[in-house]
C-alpha cells in the first residue's frame, strides 16, 4: 500500500486539471468533515454507555481489553459453531420446508 502525502497547493492543481469546481470541493470538504465529527462523536458516546454495565449496550458488546473475555451470551448464541445456531438453522429449514409444502396445497384446496 502506497501512502501519498498531498499539500494544499498540489491538491488545488489537482482539482483544477480535472475540472472541478474548487469552492464545490470545499463545500465538500467541511461537509464531510462535520459528518465524520459527528459520527466519532457518537462512537465516542457508545463506548461510554457500552462501559457502563446497566446499558443495553453492554450487554451486547464487551469493551474489554482482554482478548481472551469471555463473548457476551447474545454474540456467543448465534455463533456459526454453537448448538443454538445449529438448532435454529434446522427449525427454519423445518419451517421452510413445511411452507413449501403446505403453501400449494392450502392455495389449490381454498375455498
């Protein structure tokens, strides 16, 4: 991976030899900037309610630096390798298997 660093005098060039409107640019520029403000704004927020224990939050994610912490139950539930997930995925094989059944004959035989 190529890292490029671009002062402000070759971006305009840049800008410029394809076209493109600068003060656009700008515009586009503060606007993406405020956007992303705000959206590390709210990461921020989230770790904070995530590290407070009595938010739903917390209960879903864990903000432990401990890479060996036990998942959370909701996360550990629907891994691809626990017995839960396997359960759930053959009832909704059942499930669907039925509707495939039932479905033709409840349209055909309906009054």
């Amino acid at each position: 991976c190529d890292c490029f660093e671009l002062s402000k005098s070759d971006l305009v060039a840049e800008l410029q030899r394809r076209g493109m409107d600068l003060a656009d640019a700008e515009k586009w520029f503060e606007t993406t900037h405020s956007q992303n403000r705000l959206r590390n704004k709210n990461v921020q927020r989230n770790i904070l309610e995530a590290q407070d224990g009595r938010s739903k939050l917390s209960r879903l994610i864990s903000t432990s630096s401990d890479t060996k912490a036990k998942p959370n139950v909701a996360v550990e539930i629907f891994m691809p390798s626990s017995g839960f997930r396997y359960l759930w995925d053959v009832a909704t094989l059942l499930f669907t298997l039925a509707s495939l059944v039932r479905e033709p004959y409840r349209q055909a035989f309906s009054e």
